[in-house]
C-alpha cells in the first residue's frame, strides 16, 4: 500500500460495496416495500455513495497529482496519462447509457429521449468532466495556497449558484450535449452544479492534509474535519429548508446548498472513522481495499450484469424487476458483491503479476465489444 492513503481508500472501498446493494434493490425489490419507514432510512445511506465517490476522486486526484505536477505542466508522458485516465472514465460512462448495444440500431430506432438518456451526466460523467477542469486548473495555478483557496471558493460558489439554474432548460440555448451537464432537466442524475462542488470539496481537503502532513500536524487535521463534519451536518439538516423561501431558488433537494452540506457533513465523519479504524486496525489488506482498487471496473461490471441486455436481449433487471423480497434482495446483494470483489482480487492480481497478458486481455475485451457493438 506504500504511496497510499489506506483511510481514504476504505472510504472509496465501502461506497463500491453499498453500491452494488444500492443497484440491487433499486432494480429488484417489490415496489410496495418502497414505502415502508425503514426504506427512507436505507435510502439515506445510499444517498451518501454517490457523493463519497466523488469527494474521494478529487481528494486522490489532488493527493497524487502534486508529485506530477511538473510533468503535468511541461506536457510531458504523465499529462498524457491522466489525459487517457480521464478520457476513459468519460467513454464508459457513455457506454453504460447506450439506448441500443447496435450502432445500427441507435441511429434509426433511438427516440429523441433515447438520446438525451444516453448524453446524460451520471456519476463517471460527472468524475470525468471534473477531474478535467481540475487537471487543466491545477496547471495553471502554480501556487499551493491558491488552488487551494480556489477549490474552497469555487466550491461554494457551485453550491450557492445551484438553485438558481436549476429549473433552467439549457437546452434550448445549447447544445444538448453541454446541457446535460448543468443542472438535471433531462435525465441527468447527477450534473456539475452541484455535484462537482463534492469534488472540490475533496481537492480541499487533500489539500489540507498534504499541509498538515507537511507539518507533522495529521492528527490535528483529523480532528479538526471531525469537528467540521459534525457542524455541517448538523447545520445543513437545520437549515434545509431555506431555499423555499428564497426568491427563484428551486426547491429541488438536488439543488438545495444544504443538501450539499449535510453530506459533505457526513462524508466527513465517515473519513474519520476510516482514519481512527486504519490506525487501529493497521489495515494494509482487506476485501473492501480490493473492491477500492477496482472500483471503477466494478462499478461497470455489476451495473452490466443488472442491466445489461445479454439474456435473449433482456436484463435481469427486465426479468426480475419489481419481484424479490427483502431477504432475497440480500442474499442477491451478498452474491454480487462476492463475485465482484473475486474478480477484482483476480484482476489485480494478473496485472501485478502477468501484466502483457492482463492489457491483452483488455485490449481483446475492447475489440470483441466494439466490433460486436457496430457489427450488430
């Protein structure tokens, strides 16, 4: 584990794991159970993934690009790198919301909200679009201090500007394909305003603990975001409703600051709790840091398998939607989180040990869908 932040990466591991029960109930569980008290309970917590994956990729992106930086900045093969990293994240967040798995198809059968779902910004949509306008600033501003007053005001910034764009139809003054990404008129689930603001939030705060470690300060650091987490959380709860009586503000609670604050709020103590539990456990392995090494392979991999038309061109989620019981959505949850993390380790493992065969194996894999994929 030498390079990495272990605390952060156990945050990043648990939002994978409760992310495959997030899909697994949201697709199979009998609809009348939705309505039950200790469903919202459940929701609540699955609230927190999305946003936890988010602060984690801008926490780690800022962490890991400070020793780059001077490669990012004379174009060198790291700038590359990212560049490729980045753009690959973007490409399998489109290709997850493929309307047809046949080009043929998706240029004479798709409707005009077929496409509009497939130009959507979801969570990889978001991290990619993100972590770009992250990379190109951190280029720019040479100054520690200031990309890190830039990441806390800009941050706010997207925040408090959300619910005033929200009810806007970008649309018709863009192209579709931009405004998918500012606010969620159209199918998008999570834009750049406000979600990216998580993101800034997470390049905050690296920022913050390279300086505290810098310092030999790490402990203060980790009480002090306790501290913080524990007052934003409270505070955005209490002042949530707030934009209901503020003039052209959408009410909308994905637009809502204080939505944004209470999870931050959360966001935070969870990374306290992985910090004190790493310390105390001295974790170096464990099944949720092997699911955090893959995360974004598991994130396509279990969503295919839900999702994915490749049973007589139906889905599970098609065939099982709306008809398991609580405890069968379980043992399915338990199941899908076994066979992915199985995978990951194995994955992990061919690349460390055998890695020609493991790109090989990639490059097959990309070859077999694409020409599967414009063949149809």
């Amino acid at each position: 584990m030498k390079g990495r932040l272990v605390f952060v990466d156990l945050l990043r591991g648990w939002a994978t794991i409760v992310m495959i029960e997030v899909h697994v109930f949201n697709a199979f569980i009998i609809p009348s159970l939705k309505e039950t008290g200790w469903y919202n309970l459940l929701n609540y917590v699955n609230g927190l993934v999305a946003p936890s994956f988010i602060f984690v990729a801008g926490f780690v992106f800022v962490y890991v690009s400070e020793r780059k930086i001077e490669d990012f900045r004379s174009f060198g093969r790291l700038f590359w790198k990212q560049i490729y990293r980045i753009a690959q994240i973007w490409i399998i967040g489109y290709l997850l919301h493929l309307p047809f798995f046949s080009w043929a198809r998706m240029l004479h059968e798709a409707s005009q909200d077929d496409w509009l779902k497939f130009y959507q910004s979801d969570v990889l949509n978001c991290i990619a679009a993100g972590l770009l306008f992250l990379f190109l600033v951190r280029i720019k501003i040479k100054s520690n201090d200031t990309y890190r007053r830039f990441l806390l005001i800009s941050g706010l910034v997207i925040a408090s500007v959300t619910p005033f764009i929200w009810d806007i139809d970008f649309n018709k003054y863009v192209p579709v394909q931009i405004g998918a990404y500012l606010n969620g008129q159209h199918f998008s689930g999570f834009p750049l305003f406000l979600w990216i603001a998580f993101m800034m939030a997470g390049g905050y705060y690296a920022m913050d603990y390279l300086k505290a470690r810098q310092d030999g300060k790490v402990k203060s650091f980790i009480k002090r975001i306790g501290i913080t987490g524990a007052i934003m959380m409270i505070g955005g709860r209490l002042a949530a409703a707030v934009p209901a009586y503020v003039s052209h503000a959408s009410t909308d609670i994905r637009a809502n600051p204080f939505f944004f604050l209470e999870r931050l709020g959360v966001i935070l103590l969870l990374l306290l709790l992985c910090w004190y539990y790493v310390e105390w456990r001295k974790t170096e392995k464990s099944f949720i840091l092997d699911a955090s090494k893959e995360s974004l392979s598991i994130y396509a991999a279990h969503l295919l398998v839900i999702y994915g038309m490749f049973y007589f061109d139906m889905s599970l989620s098609y065939l099982y939607g709306g008809k398991l019981t609580v405890l069968e959505c379980c043992l399915a949850t338990l199941v899908l989180i076994a066979v992915m993390v199985y995978a990951a380790k194995f994955w992990t493992w061919l690349k460390q040990q055998h890695i020609y065969l493991a790109r090989g194996i990639a490059t097959m894999g990309v070859f077999i869908f694409f020409s599967y994929f414009f063949s149809r």
